[in-house]
C-alpha cells in the first residue's frame, strides 16, 4: 500500500533524523518535508512508532496517509524542481517507474 508521510518538525536535527528514517523505509522525498512509496501496513505502523519516537517530546506535527493502489494510480503529479534546492531533481522512482505515454502531465 502506498503512503505519503507529511512532518513539520522545528528540531532541524530531528528533521534530519525523520527524513533518514523514511529514505531507511525506502521512501521517495517528493518535497522537503514530505515523502512516499509503497510500503506494508506492518512496516507503516512501525515507521509511524519510530517517528514518533524520533520527535519525542519535542514540538512538532507527523502525518502519514496509506492510500490503495487504485486510488494511488489516479493521482496526477508533475515535477520541475530547480537544481540544488534540496529536493531531487529528477521525477520520484515511483512516478518514473509510472510514467505512461497517455498522461496528461
């Protein structure tokens, strides 16, 4: 099942922490603070535990939202990123891996 996991952390070390943990879970950063991919409901909750453990008592908001394949496959998504801004350049895996000759972006 396919997950996209959202935080605002203002801990700039515990930011780093949560992001090293998503890419661990084999997540896609597709913006600064956001990830996803496609992971097992066993490993989201475990993710889920192990980022609230990361951000402890600490201020801060976490989200993650499984979404099934179906749903996962209408989505529409489009990429220009800038070079050097922190997110990477080329499209996620999991919408490259995606890409058909009849999308509309």
């Amino acid at each position: 099942m396919y997950v996209i996991v959202f935080y605002d952390v203002t801990s700039s070390r515990i930011r780093k922490k949560i992001a090293d943990a998503c890419l661990d879970y084999g997540l896609d950063r597709t913006q600064f603070s956001a990830f996803v991919g496609d992971i097992a409901p066993g490993h989201q909750r475990e993710l889920m535990t192990k980022l609230r453990d990361l951000l402890g008592d600490q201020p801060g908001a976490l989200l993650l939202i499984p979404i099934d394949r179906r749903e996962w496959s209408s989505r529409l998504e489009y990429r220009h990123d800038a070079p050097g801004d922190g997110v990477s350049t080329f499209p996620s895996s999991i919408a490259e891996r995606e890409r058909t000759d009849d999308s509309p972006f």
